[in-house]
C-alpha cells in the first residue's frame, strides 16, 4: 500500500532530492488532478515522510487548451477573446494586457474616459479577484463558512460587471483604444454600492478570520519564501510583495494612468503564508481607495478612439505588462506585417511562475502547509497551463 | 436497575405512564421502565434524532452563511434527510479493488455499535434510562473509545492512502483527548462523589445555582468549557475534523465508503455528537432537571414539564454549540491539534482538577 | 444496483405486487431526485459559477444539493464544469467509473457541451465530455450563469422522477459497458429534420404569402448610430531604469558588437526596451554577466521561442527587480536535421532537433519556462536538470507551437 520507492528503485520523475540514507519510510500522495484543495485541475505528487513534507512536484496540464496555438490561427483581436479565459478571475486586466500590446503594435491611444473606465474597472476586478482568494484560502483552512461571505461582497462587484458588459465572468469588455461600449447609467452608482459593500464587509471579515487564534497559527511562519528567492523564481505579484519586495508594475513601470493615483503599495516583511494573506488584504483597501480617487474625477467625453477598419500587424515584436491579481502579466506579440494574425502570441502568466516556488514553501511543512501554501499562491490553473 | 424507580426525582412522563397502566403492579412497571428506555435509545437518536440532527446541521449552517438551506423539500426542507437516507440505503457499494472486505464491510458498524452502547447509560428522564451500572462514567468512557476502532480498521481496509492518513490521525487525536476527557469526568465524579450518571444528575438537585457548571465557583465552569473543547476534538467535527479535512484528505478515512457504509459513518457522528451534548447537560447542567430559579410558582410550572423535554433542550442547545464552533473556525494543523492538548488541555485540566479537590477539602462549594 | 433490480423479481408475482413495486419505485425516485450530491469538480471557469450556484444569492442548497462531496465515491451527480483536455480525460473518465450508481451527468459550459470557442484550431480540447462519458443534461453558456445551472438541476431532477431504475435500470451501468453515442450528431440530425417539416408545413403559406404581397422585401435591421470618436495618438512613458543608450553602451562596453535587435525607441513607442541578437554559444555567458553586472538583472520575466521557418529564434527577457529596468535576448538556434535532411517549407511535423543551453543556472526561474518551451517547441535545453514536457502527455506526438506542426486527426481548421 505505501509502497517505498526504493522497492522500486528509482524517484517519480520531477523529484531531484536524493534518497537519504536511513531507515526513513517515505511514500508518495497524489493530491489532484481532481482534489478540492488544487484549486482546479492540478496535480500535486507529495513526498511523505510519515506527515512531514520532504518534496513537492507540481504536474501541470490538465487544463493546456492551446490558447497560444489557436490565438497564432485568429485575429490579433480575436485573443481577447482567449484572454477572458486563462485567468478568468480577472478577465478584465488579462484584456486590458493584450489591448496593450495591441496598442502598442499599431499605435493606438486610449482617450481620457477610456483610461478612467479601465482603471476603475481593473480595480474592482483586482478586488474581485482577492476576495475569492480570502474565501479559498479559508476554505482550504478549513472554514467553509468563509466562503460564503467573500462571495457575498464579491456579488456587488459582480452585479457592476453585469451591468457594464452583461458578463459575470468572462467579460471580453476592453477593445485596443478602449471598450466596446460605453459605461452604463448606473455604473458610478453600483461601484460606489459595491466599495461600500466590500469595506463594510472586510471589517466583517477582519473580525471573523484575519483575527482568529487558529488562523494566526496556521499562517505564521508557514511557508517561508525569502525575497531573493521570489526574485530568482520570477515571482511576482503578492507572493514577491509578501517576501518584501516592493515591486508593482503599476508603480514600477506605471501603465495607463497609473500615475496619477495615491495608492500604496503593501509589502511583507516575513515571507509566509501570513505575509502573503495580509498583502491581500491591504491590496483591496487599496484598490478601493484607487477606483473611489478615480470616481471622484471621472471625465465625460469619448470613451474610445477611432475605431480601426484594418487591424493588420505590423512588422515586429512587442510586448506589454500589467499588474493583474495574481502578478505581472505579460503578453508578448509578434506580427508579420502581412496579416491580423499574430506570427507568435504568449502570454507571460504570474501563477505559472509563482506556483515554481511552492516546493520551496512546503518542504519540511506538514501535509496541510501544503494546502495553505497553494492557498497563499493562489494559482489559477487555467492560467498555468493556459 | 434498583435505582431506577426513584419516585422523589422529577419524572412526569414516567410517573405518568405507571400511573395509567400499573398503579399497583411494581413489576410491570419495572418492565415498564426497560421498554421505555430501550424506545428512547432507539427511536429518538437513530429514527427521528439523526435526520433531525442533520437537517438542523444543515439549516444552522446555511443561516450562518447568510443562506437558507434545505426549503423545497417539505416545509423548510424538513423532509430533505429523509430523501438523502432513502437514496443512501438505494445507492450501490461498490467496494474498490485492492480492500479487505470483510473488515471493510464491517468496520461501519462499529462506531454506531459503540455510539449505541454508551447511549444505553444516558438519563434521558428520572426513569428513561435503559441501565444504570453503579460505574457509569467508567463505562462511558471505556466503551465510548471503541468507536476509534471503527475508523481504524475501516480506513485501513480501504487501500487508500487519504484514508490512512486521516485513520493515523483520528488514532492520535482520539487517544489524545480521551485522557482530558477523563480527567474532567473524574472531576465531576470528585465533586459530586457518585459515578453513577442518573445520580451525579441527581446531585445536582435544587435550583439552577446546584448544578455543577455553577456550584462549584471558577472551576465549574472552567471545567465547563474545557469539556466543550475536548469534547469538540473527541467527536472529531469542526474546527477539529482533522481526520475527514476536505482540503487535506478529500474526506479522510471514509474517502473509499459509499452508499450504507457512508451513511453509517455519517449517523455515528451524529449520534455520536447526540451523546457527548447529553453527557455535558448530564454532568454539567443538571440533566433531567427542571432549570429552578427558587421562586415557588416559577418552579411549580417548570417543575410540571417532563424531565425528558429538559434533557432534549439541554441536549439540543449543546448540539447547537457544536454547530457553532464547526461553522465558525478554520482548522488547525494536526500537530497544532495535539499540541493543544498535551501542551495547554491537559496541563489545564489537571490544574482545575487539584482546584477543584482543594475546593472541595476547604468547602468552597456553593451549599 | 442488486437491491434495486431484485425488487420487481420478489414482488411482481405477488397479487398486487406490480402496483407495490411501483410504489417502490416512486418513493426511491422522489428520494433520488431530492438528495443530489454533487461531486466537488471544477477545471476553469465554470467552476466558479458552480461555486458561485451553491453561494447566498443563488444557494443550490434550497433543492438539496448543497452537499459538494469530494471524494466519488459519495456523490450522486457529476458537473463537469470546465474545459477538458485531452490529458484530463483519462482522471474524468476514471472518476466517473468511481461513482457508484445510480450516478447522473451534467455538462456544463460549452466546452464540455462541444468544445465550445475551443472547438476549430485546437489540439487539445476534447470536443464535448460525451465524447467521454455519458451525460444527462447539457447547461451551454460561457461560462453558464448560476441560474442556468440550476435549471439544468431542476430538469435532471424532473428526468430522475421520469425514470424507471426499477425495470431499466439505466444508470447503474459503467461507462466501460456503456456505448458513448455522439450526441451532437444526433442532435444535428434531430434539428435537420425539425427544420424540414417545418419548411414543409410552412412551404404552402409561404407560397400564398409571396403571392399576396409579390412586393415584399424584409425590413432592414434598425442600427444604432455610432457615435465618431476622435484619432487619439498612443502616449506613453520611456520605459523605466536606464536610458536605452546606457543600456546598449553598457553591454556593448563589456561586449563589443552585439547587434541590437529591432528598432530603437520612436516617437510612437518611446517604451522600446534595449533588444540584442546573441550567438547561442554566447547565451551562458551574457546572461551570466547580466545578472551579476553592473545592470544586475536578477529577475527572469520570461522565456520563449519564436520559430522562424528555417531557425528558431530564443526570446528571453529579465529585469531589474528593483529599478524594473529590462533588457531582452533574442539568441537564433538552428534545426538539426539528420543527415541528408533540410528544412522543407512544404513538409509536415518534420524531424528536427534543436539544442540551446539552459539558463536555470542563471536565473531557477526560467526552468519552467524553459520545459514549456521544449514542450510546446521542441528545443533542448542542456543544462536543465527536469527536462520533462510539461503540459502535454508524455506520448503526444510532436511540438504543436512548430509552424510545421500538423494534427489533422484532432485539429479542426476554421472554415474560412
């Protein structure tokens, strides 16, 4: 039943730590491709000493759609479209990454409005984003009830998106030079409705989990990453910024009109679970407190460019970055300069390189530092393996 | 079995009943006594006491997390457990390759089996109570852990390396919180200088000031709370479901059961958690007692419901608790669980335990 | 399924027994029908409107089946809920087998009604879960919203009431034993046929209609006008760290004659980050000096490959992590043939080999990238200790991202 790999003779492939000698027992657990605790379809092969972690491997594909492959047979346009669909929790930042890119391919400018939309949108899409990351992750704690309340702010936010573009997930909203329409009547009444919602709710929240004893426990010091490890990793987003990296795209190389906003950027100082938690927490004020600055200056006027009759390629390569949820985007595009369609498309994922460091977080760890890690990275799947 | 017709204590519906049908026959009321005993350990924690149970589960779990829970099936869903233990008994087992089967089969039985045997001790009145040996907390205590054998060996059986992880851990955690559990019983035992349930409930007589929980000042109810929390872990449900943690374990060591297995295993923790919420109310909140407040017509009309409906409240409020904590708290680790209890619940309960001999050599008890 | 089966054998002989077994029979669909247990199953997006279903504002559990179980072997109901994928078919399958009957399906999204926007171009995705596994009600949206997945638990609920598990017993079967039927093609031929006798039926009206009003043309679609948004020219910022000429002066101080690659910043695009061409056997080193320079790039972005017909062409960018400066690489690998062999522009999935030095030992980072790029690519990176594919199955035939990569078994083309 436990079977010893040294009956076998050889390690599962992707484990590189050697055999120790000795009389240790150690097996192997497969956690996934269908486990509630991989978010999605990821498998995990766990190796075991009695409950203490000595080596985690990550099996990804489970969910390759070839988004890359097909996006190289459509219309650069046509990729938003895929977009929506690698990290579907932010449908909207994955969009605004590839219109980037176009942009920047075929020069186009976004007018005042536009860039207000965009903010205040990819705003609430990044606190949509993080509040099904606190219902997750205390779910993966065990604390089913979380869940409950973080969809419940979250459903404000929603009803905003389904207002805006009639989508609740995948949005396919944003168009190279702006959106596909304008924003509804409604739209600063239901975002003002959904801050509201959301700071009311995560002074709920604080009290319900972010300041339980049994939480604290599990988070503190579980799951150390230092910050030169984050770096070498390429991690990013919260996970880096919960080593202590301060770094931010939308401060660092700031987009759009990043620029013009007071925001601050939370940092960890530890690097553990707990760390990465509370950036998202903080994260949210944040965002909060960004989509409330733009509100207050929200610009009438166009809210689009002038619409393109040709959208062919130029010749050349480009690629753009934004601060998603997750992390740094990056969607890297070449044109041909003969066609629409890309010659190459990829898209730079910050869960695929976040979720490199979750070995380095679980060994020495116990079997359920293995979930509140995965947890504290918050991978989506999709986007993984894309 | 003597002691069971004890006609001072508080026992309507018992009382009733002889009255009506022997008045003059003690025999028959004594045979009496064993069939109502034997319908209250059967009927009313296995036919309407589980679904029941698990349908409040649902419910108190659902108006936690701003929802409603089970409505379209019955009123308020009434009729939903109903419907899940029909399908369940309809549903095939499909024992996976690889297990023992004959021990898997019947490892199902054996938490239910164990569950069943302490019940028969539990005072659910003044006469509803199938047997009373002069040693019940031993016997509680003793038979109560053979339920852990049920999970052991049925996870074992199973082949599945989810399933032996969370057997490991229900051994340890069980055994663990076993001894605090003693400890406290044999505090209560101490206090009340019987070990006979029906007569450490029967200690407890007077108003609401003599039961345990509050006679004893600082350590009853530090006792108290601290049989709540073992008692938590003891039952294996949240926070300290450790030994099915979804998120870990998928479902622990019931991963491989389906269909009557599963639902086995399901019942016993329901009726499981039904005893444990007994056991607090018994030694604890005073049982069948009538919660007296010492003001003569407030008592008269208190004193006039049966004892069974005081159980059954005491009991159900408990079990509500239960609910509480499990919908309330994230899980802790499981080497935080154990540490827990040999590091901070034991040292505790022994602390309160010297508390409460000292307490009573020096006569700090409320009269 | 044994109980069930055995129960009309014991009773339909009996006077009356028929009308007892049907009663049976009722009770146990009632009960059935009432208790789903869902199985906790998600791949993609559509596993967060199933999650968003069982939450307050749409709580599946008001119908009984809030109880997600993970483990199979508990659960009643199977929403497939996401895109599958090829390597996922066979867990799906197995955890279907893992379910014991009677056991129901729900498709959910189009993905896993058809393949859905994954349908054409794709070698991936498997084109409808029945493909796979015998499914009950189709829920098609992208991703459907909650509501619609309760409707489709209302139907299968209505389907479960409808059923006679006693004399059919239809649903105790294994999908081993069942026959997977192509359900679309059915489907299609169903609505075909609709279509026909609706042109039928329809064909005598629509004569005497064009008789009457020989004049008639279709009103055209009313439009909303489109409101004329203004030419607004792209603004950006340089792109952050260094100036470009520092950087190329710089790497070219430490190597002389590297040629930079693409254009320099214009006016358009001001955030053109510093590119060089680097020979491959070079690719170590400058990225070695790189990280521990003076530049001190110590982050890796990413990695990848472009594949240029007759070569590849490696991309590799890294940064600054705390000034966020970026350089990019772009370092030409030749395709290996055997002996004899040339690049054909015409052939398919042509045999070719092609090696490039890994740079984990630069920066751990791009070890993954470095997999996803043999995966997907079909070059070797010597030098990385878990060369392993990474997304497809170990058996997949070919790199699908080489532009003579061909699949014509699994891949659909766009019609045109």
């Amino acid at each position: 039943m436990t079977e010893t790999f040294r009956q076998k003779g050889t390690l599962p492939p992707g484990f590189l730590v050697p055999v120790r000698d000795g009389e240790t027992d150690e097996f192997f657990v497969n956690l996934g491709p269908q486990h509630p605790a991989t978010h999605g379809a990821l498998r995990l092969v766990v190796r075991l000493d009695g409950e203490t972690v000595r080596e985690v491997v990550p099996h990804m594909g489970y969910i390759h759609r070839g988004i890359e492959y097909q996006a190289e047979r459509c219309s650069a346009l046509q990729s938003i479209l895929f977009s929506d669909r690698f990290d579907y929790l932010t449908a909207h930042m994955n969009n605004h990454c590839v219109c980037m890119a176009i942009e920047r391919a075929l020069g186009i400018g976004v007018p005042e409005r536009g860039e207000y939309v965009r903010v205040i949108v990819d705003e609430l899409t990044r606190v949509s984003s993080h509040l099904i990351f606190l219902g997750s992750f205390g779910t993966d704690l065990g604390g089913t009830t979380c869940f409950l309340y973080a969809f419940k702010m979250r459903e404000a936010i929603t009803q905003v998106f389904d207002e805006l573009c009639g989508a609740r997930l995948t949005m396919n909203f944003y168009r190279p030079g702006g959106s596909s329409a304008d924003v509804p009547e409604s739209f600063e009444g239901s975002v003002r409705n959904a801050v509201k919602t959301v700071r009311e709710g995560m002074k709920e929240w604080n009290d319900f989990l972010t300041g339980n004893v049994i939480f604290q426990e599990r988070t503190r010091g579980v799951g150390i990453l230092s910050a030169e490890r984050a770096i070498a990793l390429g991690c990013s987003g919260p996970v880096l910024r919960g080593s202590g990296v301060e770094f931010d795209v939308r401060r660092k190389n700031p987009y759009g009109i990043y620029d013009r906003f007071d925001f601050d950027v939370p940092v960890g100082s530890v690097g553990d679970v707990w760390d990465r938690y509370m950036v998202r927490v903080e994260e949210i004020e944040q965002s909060l407190r960004i989509v409330e600055q733009a509100l207050a200056s929200f610009p009438a006027g166009p809210w689009r460019s002038k619409e393109r009759v040709s959208w062919r390629l130029p010749e050349g390569s480009w690629y753009a970055e934004a601060e998603t949820a997750k992390g740094t985007l990056g969607v890297f595009l070449e044109g041909t300069g003969k066609s629409d369609r890309p010659w190459r498309i990829k898209v730079r994922s910050p869960s695929f390189s976040n979720l490199m460091a979750l070995d380095e977080m679980c060994r020495g760890g116990k079997v359920a530092d293995v979930v509140a890690c995965l947890g504290s990275i918050d991978p989506v799947i999709p986007e993984v393996d894309r | 079995m003597n002691a069971l017709i004890d006609l001072s204590a508080n026992n309507a519906v018992g009382d009733f009943v002889r009255d009506v049908l022997f008045p003059n026959s003690p025999a028959l009321a004594w045979a009496a006594n064993g069939l109502l005993g034997v319908a209250a350990l059967l009927l009313f924690p296995v036919f309407l006491g589980a679904p029941f149970l698990i349908w409040m589960e649902r419910k108190v779990c659902a108006h936690m997390q701003a929802r409603l829970g089970p409505m379209r099936h019955g009123p308020h869903g009434a009729v939903q457990t109903i419907a899940d233990v029909v399908k369940l008994v309809f549903k095939e087992i499909a024992p996976p390759g690889g297990v023992d089967r004959l021990v898997y089969l019947l490892a199902p039985g054996i938490p239910l089996t164990a569950s069943f045997l302490v019940l028969a001790v539990v005072p659910w009145g003044a006469n509803l109570q199938v047997a009373d040996p002069e040693q019940g907390v031993f016997y509680v205590v003793a038979v109560g852990a053979l339920g852990l054998l049920g999970f052991l060996v049925g996870a074992w059986a199973s082949n599945n390396k989810f399933a032996l992880l969370g057997a490991m851990r229900a051994g340890a955690q069980m055994l663990s919180y076993e001894i605090s559990l003693s400890v406290l019983l044999l505090l209560v035992m101490l206090l009340s200088g019987e070990s006979s349930l029906r007569e450490i409930v029967l200690s407890q007589r007077g108003t609401v000031l003599d039961w345990w929980v509050f006679k004893a000042p600082v350590v009853g109810p530090l006792a108290f709370v601290l049989y709540l929390v073992s008692s938590t872990a003891e039952l294996n449900r949240g926070p300290f479901d450790l030994i099915e943690a979804e998120q870990e374990l998928t479902a622990g060591y019931q991963t491989e059961y389906s269909g009557m297995g599963f639902s086995m295993f399901y019942l016993a923790e329901y009726v499981n958690m039904t005893i444990q919420a007994a056991l607090v109310s018994t030694f604890f909140l005073g049982g069948f007692l009538p919660p007296l407040v010492g003001i003569a017509p407030v008592d008269a009309a208190l004193a006039a419901v049966p004892g069974v409906v005081w159980m059954v409240a005491k009991t159900l409020a408990i079990v509500f608790v239960y609910m509480w904590f499990r919908w309330s708290f994230p899980r802790p680790r499981v080497d935080q669980l154990l540490a827990l209890e040999w590091k901070t619940l034991l040292p505790a309960n022994l602390a309160v335990f010297a508390l409460g001999m000292l307490a009573l050599a020096m006569g700090w008890i409320l009269p | 399924m044994g109980l069930m089966e055995s129960v009309p054998k014991v009773l339909d002989p009996i006077p009356g027994g028929k009308r007892l077994s049907d009663a049976v029979e009722y009770v146990v669909n009632w009960a059935r029908s009432r208790s789903i247990w869902p199985l906790t199953f998600g791949t993609s997006c559509c596993a967060i409107e199933m999650m968003a279903a069982s939450m307050a504002r749409y709580d599946i559990s008001r119908f009984g089946s809030e109880v997600f179980r993970a483990s199979p072997r508990q659960a009643d109901l199977f929403i497939v809920a996401g895109t599958i994928v090829d390597k996922m078919a066979e867990p799906l399958v197995r955890l279907y087998e893992q379910i014991p009957g009677p056991k129901w399906v729900i498709a959910m999204g189009s993905c896993t009604v058809s393949g859905g926007p994954f349908y054409y171009d794709n070698y991936s995705v498997v084109k409808g879960v029945d493909r796979l596994i015998p499914v009950d009600v189709f829920v098609p949206g992208c991703p459907p919203r909650p509501e619609a997945l309760l409707k489709g638990l209302v139907e299968l609920q209505e389907l479960i009431r409808k059923s006679h598990p006693l004399r059919s017993p239809e649903h105790g079967r294994l999908a081993a034993d069942a026959p997977v039927e192509d359900r679309w093609t059915k489907a299609k031929q169903a609505w075909e046929e609709l279509e026909r006798i609706k042109d039928e039926q329809m064909a005598e009206a629509r004569a005497k209609f064009a008789a009457e009003h020989p004049d008639y043309r279709p009103p055209k679609p009313a439009r909303k006008e489109k409101p004329a948004f203004p030419e607004t020219p792209r603004a950006a910022r340089p792109a952050p760290g260094l100036p470009f000429d520092e950087v190329v002066a710089a790497v070219r101080g430490r190597f002389p004659g590297l040629a930079l690659f693409g254009a320099a910043p214009s006016e358009a695009e001001p955030d053109r980050v510093p590119a060089f061409e680097v020979p491959c056997d070079a690719l170590a080193e400058t990225a070695l000096w790189l990280k521990e320079g003076p530049l001190a790039m110590d982050y890796p972005v990413f990695l990848t490959a472009v594949d240029r017909l007759d070569r590849f062409e490696l991309v590799v960018r890294a940064m600054n992590s705390s000034t966020a400066q970026q350089v990019e690489l772009r370092v030409p690998v030749e395709k290996r043939f055997a002996e004899g062999a040339a690049y054909d522009p015409a052939a398919k999935n042509q045999k070719y080999d092609a090696v490039a030095p890994s740079l984990c030992g630069v920066w751990p980072g791009m070890g993954w990238h470095e997999r996803e790029t043999w995966d997907l690519m079909g070059i070797r990176f010597e030098g990385n200790p878990d060369l392993r594919r990474i997304f497809l199955k170990d058996d997949f035939p070919g790199h699908p991202l080489r532009k003579d990569f061909d699949m014509p078994e699994r891949v659909v083309p766009r019609p045109a």
